[in-house]
C-alpha cells in the first residue's frame, strides 16, 4: 500500500485530483483484490469454513471487480491509466518488499 499512497501522492503533485482519485482507487482496487483471493484460496485449502461454496465465491469475486472497474471508469469518476498505475502499485510493492532484508527475530 506504501507504492499505491506515494504514486497517488505524485499523481496529485503532478497531475490533477482526478488522477490522485483515479491511482488511490487502483491501488485500493489491487489491495482489496489480493486480500480476498488469500481467502478464497485458504478457503479452498480447506483452512476456512468447507462447507462454503469457496470456488462460486471467487467466481462472484471476479465479476464483482470486473463490474466495479466497468462502473467507476464508464461514470467518468476516475482515468483509466492512472487507475492503472495504481493497480500495478501493488505487484510493485511485493517486489520491493521481497528485495529488503529480512527482520531479524527475536530469541
């Protein structure tokens, strides 16, 4: 989320409010996406409640997202590339963090 914060800080910097609006909802987008995939994967694996229909869940979440994309760029609410950068925050946030050096733990 820090990639997502600092790319919506320098599209409102750089740009206009619109795309500050437009990163942060990609950003918020992606988070909440990778969010509910670890749950339906962990319900899938068993870890959740089985008797969920897990696999219909992620199906509902797919469109739930595709429609929510469709909704907030056909009512003119956000831009469709600097959502998109926002949206890339994320994978970019992973690599970063994989690439720092690991916490030390305490004995």
């Amino acid at each position: 989320m820090l990639v997502g914060a600092t790319a919506a800080l320098l599209a409102g910097i750089f740009a206009d409010f619109r795309s500050m609006l437009s990163v942060s909802a990609g950003a918020l987008l992606a988070f909440l996406h990778l969010w509910f995939i670890a749950l339906v994967v962990r319900g899938r694996m068993g870890q959740l409640n089985p008797n969920v229909p897990w696999g219909l869940i992620g199906v509902l979440k797919f469109a739930l997202l595709f429609g929510l994309l469709y909704g907030l760029v056909k009512s003119d609410w956000v831009a469709l590339l600097p959502m998109f950068i926002g949206y890339g925050a994320l994978p970019l946030g992973i690599v970063a963090a994989q690439m720092s050096p690991p916490l030390k733990q305490e004995t």
